[in-house]
C-alpha cells in the first residue's frame, strides 16, 4: 500500500480537487508545475539556503532526560520551537513564498488559527516584499492577541473571520472566497497538509525536511536512523506530514498521531476527527470530517487554536483508515498538565498544540531500550495567556 499521493491528487480513499470553476486555472497551473519547479536547482538552493541561514536549520534532536527517567524510555524532542518564528510553520510558508515568486504571483493570502502560520506567512512576505493578507477567526484574534501584533508589525493585513464559531474553519472560508474573487494575481499560502490537490502533498514535501533531519540527527547519537515511535499533534497535520514524512514506508516505525479530545469525546466539544468524523468534503478535499446525519460541519472546540479543526488532512485520513498511524486524543487538561510537565522536568514551554503530542506519553508503555520522537511542533509564548488563566499563575 502507498502513503505517498497518486497521479489523481489521492491518498486511498481520500484527496482530490473539490473547487469552484473559477478556482480551476490557479489550482490546474499549480497541479501541472509544482513538482516542476521544486526540482528547479535554483529553487532548491533559495529553500535550503532560507532554511538554514534565516530558519536556523536543522533544529536541533534533543535527548530530554527528566522526560526520559520520568516515562522509562529515551525520549528525543525534534525542537521545532527553535525555528525562527516559534514553530514549523516557517518550513512551509518559505517553500510557498517561492513557489508564488515562480508563478510570479503578486499578492499572497492565508489563514490561521493559533497565529502561526500567519506569522510564517507575514514573515515570508516581509522577506520577500509582497502584500499579505491574513484571515483569522474573530474569537481566534482574542486569544492570541501577540501572534496578530507580530502580523501587523510584519505589514500584514489581519481581517477577523465573523461566521460561523469565528476560528479556523471559518478563516479558511473567507480565504477561499477572496482567492476566487482575486485568482489572477493572488496565491493562496495553505497552512496545513489540507485543501485541494496538490497542497497536501506540496505542503507534506515542504515539511519534509523535519523527518529528513531525524533521520541523520539518529544516526549521529543512536548509530540508527529509525526511532521506535514518532509521535506528533494533529489538526490539519502539517507538522505530523514531516516528520512521519520519511518513515511512512518502514512499519517498523510506529507512528502516533494525537488529535485535541476538548472538554472530552463525547462531550460536544471537541476535535477529534478520528473518533466522530466521517468521510466528507471540506476546503477542496474528500477527507475526514466532523458532521451532522444531514452533512453539515459540526463546530469543533479545542483550548489549542491550532487543533479546532473539524477535518483532518487526507494524507492522515489515509493513515487512519489504512492503520498505518496509531491516533491518540488528549484533553485540555491533559495537555495543559503535560504542557507544565515539560516546563518543570526540561525547562521548555510548548506550544499548547505540541502539549498534545506530550500528553500521549502517559498513555502508552514503552520498553527502556525504545527511542521515541516528540515533534515539539511549537514553543508555549503565544499561549502563556492561556497558561496563566488555567493554571492561575
């Protein structure tokens, strides 16, 4: 069975283009020379070159050691918290900002829920000298109030997203509806391993150098190039997408992705798709999705901006389907006891997103000789309103 997307834009079951005719040209041209121009020798050497001169790359395989002694296992975090701008984010929107400058697109759109993306999009066309325009839901702008700070200090555009539960989903709407207004000079820079064909793959290749980096980072300090376990968070899944990314062929790697539980499965708040989605059709593609019997969306609820997400990217809905990867889910509370847990065991304040991923430690049971990845997908600044309310610090 095949992990990797097909000629179709497929992933098994799950992919394709559900778009707007007038949507069709921009995401034909894109299908037809994305592959072309990441080929390019001069594309390669502007992205490698961004990514560790500006980024900072590689980042760093850390051996947490109080983690390790704690869970009787050795435990690596793949610090992607370290990148310039605070997350993984900044792996993708650099390959995007790119990708726009080849098509020779003039005007760069997104979306955002935790603030990240928009930050590693606002950063790339600072960079880069184009206009950016970032959607965000209203109740989204509330709770991460330094991340639109930082967009606007960057020059860009923050327009609150007012249907809908006012967070990511509803961004991405508003997002779509302005690329179909402004198709000819516009690129729409996707923040996830979502949307129509070819995103999820461009942005899984994008993100891929996180598991490309793993790999080497072993070698050096276990003399293997495989972990036992790589567990990541996932919303959308573009930090998972990378660093599952190399492995996804080798079974022998067990891979553990970790979706936001809320308030609790089956408590009506929550963003799980694995357990109460279905096959369905959102933002362009047939993936997983949480929806009523008569298929509208369900609001998803999660303490982490960037994981109330009621889809799943197809690539994951392929995973999941075929058992490939293992899903977990974690609470809020959960993963804010496992975001404190890395604070005081290692001294690292996660993103609340990443304090998912950490959370699926205490559910599993590990052999004293496993080597287990944590993608650390971001760091905890943009969260310590949130931290300091739950915790009243």
């Amino acid at each position: 069975m095949s992990y990797f997307v097909d000629e179709n834009g497929y992933y098994g079951d799950f992919g394709g283009a559900y778009i707007p005719e007038m949507l069709y040209a921009n995401v034909a041209q894109l299908r037809q020379e994305y592959l072309t121009i990441m080929a390019l020798p001069q594309f390669k050497s502007d992205f490698d070159q961004l990514l560790k001169d500006y980024v900072g790359r590689p980042s760093p395989l850390y051996l947490a050691k109080r983690l390790s002694d704690k869970y009787k296992a050795k435990i690596y975090l793949k610090r992607e918290d370290l990148n310039h701008t605070g997350a993984h984010k900044i792996n993708n929107t650099i390959g995007q900002i790119l990708m726009a400058k080849h098509l020779g697109k003039t005007r760069i759109i997104a979306e955002t829920g935790a603030g990240q993306h928009g930050v590693a999009t606002a950063t790339v066309c600072a960079l880069m000298g184009l206009e950016c325009i970032v959607y965000m839901g209203a109740i989204d702008i509330k709770r991460q109030a330094p991340n639109v700070a930082r967009m606007k200090m960057l020059g860009a555009s923050v327009v609150p997203a007012l249907s809908g539960s006012q967070t990511l989903k509803d961004a991405t709407n508003e997002a779509i509806r302005d690329w179909i207004s402004n198709p000819t000079d516009t690129f729409y820079i996707i923040g996830s391993v979502v949307g129509p064909h070819p995103y999820p793959d461009m942005v899984a290749r994008f993100q891929s150098v996180i598991s490309e980096e793993m790999k080497v980072q072993l070698q050096e300090q276990e003399n293997r190039e495989n972990p036992d376990y790589i567990i990541a968070c996932v919303g959308g899944g573009s930090n998972a997408a990378g660093a599952f990314y190399h492995y996804l062929d080798d079974d022998s790697v067990k891979l553990i992705a970790v979706e936001a539980a809320g308030k609790g499965i089956d408590s009506g708040e929550s963003a799980a798709t694995s357990v109460l989605g279905h096959e369905g059709i959102i933002h362009g593609s047939k993936t997983l999705l949480m929806q009523t019997d008569d298929g509208q969306i369900t609001e998803p609820y999660s303490i982490s901006a960037g994981l109330d997400y009621p889809g799943v990217g197809p690539l994951h809905a392929h995973l999941y389907k075929s058992k490939r990867a293992q899903f977990l889910n974690a609470t809020d509370d959960e993963a804010m006891k496992a975001g404190l847990e890395l604070c005081q065991l290692e001294g690292i304040i996660p993103a609340i997103e990443s304090a998912h991923a950490l959370a699926a430690l205490d559910k599993m049971t590990f052999k004293s000789t496993d080597v287990v990845v944590v993608n650390l997908s971001g760091r905890g600044d943009k969260d310590l309103e949130t931290y300091i309310e739950y915790f009243d610090l």
